[in-house]
C-alpha cells in the first residue's frame, strides 16, 4: 500500500499554484526508486508544468503541451530542478 511521503500546496498568488506529492511505494520495473511523485504548477486553473513519474512512462515532464523523458538522480535533486524551472516561468510571465 502506497505511503504518503509529503503533500505540500503553495499559493503563490490568486493565479499562481505550486503542489508536490511523493508517495513511497513498493520498488518494481515501473517504479525502481520505491517512489511515485506528481509536481505541478498551475497557473489560471491549468498545468503549465509538471513532473511526474505515471505508470507506463518512467520520469518525465509536461511543459505546456509537451512532455519529454527526464533524468531521476534522487527527488531531492528533482524538487530542486522543478522549483527552479517554476521560478524562471513565473519570472518571465
């Protein structure tokens, strides 16, 4: 059974949503970490960023319409990476 490991929402504004959600799960092909994250930033009600690690796909991520295999070290080093791109994002809108 999956274990929650964080679930954090950030308002940053009225239009600005950042979540994060790590699971701790039982390590197979689809999830040899043992972990299942989803990290989103919504802004206007809609993605425009996210990374997640869904069944099937591996690690990759959604910019806009896009989505593109990503490389996993560990998911501190991920939360780090997400957080910075969200932060170029905001700083150029």
């Amino acid at each position: 059974m999956p274990e929650k490991l964080v679930h954090n929402k950030y308002i940053i504004s009225k239009r600005d949503i950042v979540e994060v959600k790590v699971w701790r799960v039982e390590k197979s092909q689809e999830f040899p970490e043992g972990l299942k994250y989803s990290f989103a930033y919504i802004k206007d009600g809609k993605r425009v960023l996210g990374y997640d690690n869904e069944r099937g796909k591996g690690h990759h991520k959604h910019y806009k319409e896009k989505e593109e295999k990503i490389e996993f070290k560990d998911i501190y080093t991920l939360q780090e990476k997400f957080e910075k791109e969200v932060e170029k994002i905001i700083r150029e809108s």
